[in-house]
C-alpha cells in the first residue's frame, strides 16, 4: 500500500475529512471551556459554514475539486462517522446521554466519545442544511 500523498486526491479527501472534524470538535471544545450561552450554539455554526462556503466558492471558480467532491469529505463522510459512532455507543452505553449539547463529561473515555460524536453529529447536519441538500 502507498503512503496517502496529500498531492493526490485520496491525500486531499483525508485531510479534508480531518479537517472539518477538527474545526468541529474545535467549535465544541471551545464551547465547553468558554462556557458561552447555549444561545450562541445557533450562530456559532455559521463559522463552519462559512468555512464550507469559502470550499464552494473555490470549486466554482475552477478550483482544483468538484462541488460533490467537497460535500461528500467535508459534510457526508464526517456526518456518517459521527452517526456510526453515536448509535454504537448509544446501544453500548445506554445510560449516556449521547445527544446531548450541554451534558459534563466525567472523564470516562467512552463518554468523551460519546459526548463528542452526539456533537460532531448535531453540526454535520446543521452543514447539511446549509449545504442545501
């Protein structure tokens, strides 16, 4: 197997899955440590959907990927993980609140994540409906 190039698009896709996971896990740990409203979670998103914009506007100006190429990496594959995850630990840890956006973690690795994919999962869908899909 070859080493994953970040010239190529297999490269490109994987830092792109990374990054939207990191920018989003970001927003949440930023939200915890801060410890702003619960108001604010509505507008804050629109910081990652900006940053998917600013990917949509490159691609509409013959960038170098496709509109579906970026949707797929930086929307559906982070929404899909993060679903698979939170049902797999939702039916293996029924007593953690998966979904929820302001629970306190204890520190029990299965519940950071939990916690983290419950909202890794509430933003890929708010991205998701930005996207217009």
């Amino acid at each position: 197997m070859e080493s994953l190039n970040v010239k190529t698009k297999a490269g490109c896709a994987a830092v792109m899955t990374a990054a939207s996971l990191f920018a989003q896990w970001a927003h949440w740990f930023i939200f915890e440590k801060i410890e702003f409203s619960s108001f604010y979670l509505f507008f804050t998103p629109l910081v990652l959907c900006f940053m998917y914009r600013l990917l949509m506007a490159d691609s509409e100006n013959g960038g170098r990927f496709s509109k579906p190429f970026i949707f797929i990496f930086t929307v559906a594959l982070p929404l899909a993980a993060a679903f698979i995850i939170s049902v797999f630990m939702l039916l293996n840890y029924p007593d953690i609140s998966t979904f929820s956006a302001v629970r306190q973690e204890s520190g029990i690795p299965s519940e950071l994540i939990a916690l983290y994919s419950g909202r890794i999962f509430i933003t890929s869908v708010y991205l998701l409906a930005y996207s217009g899909i």
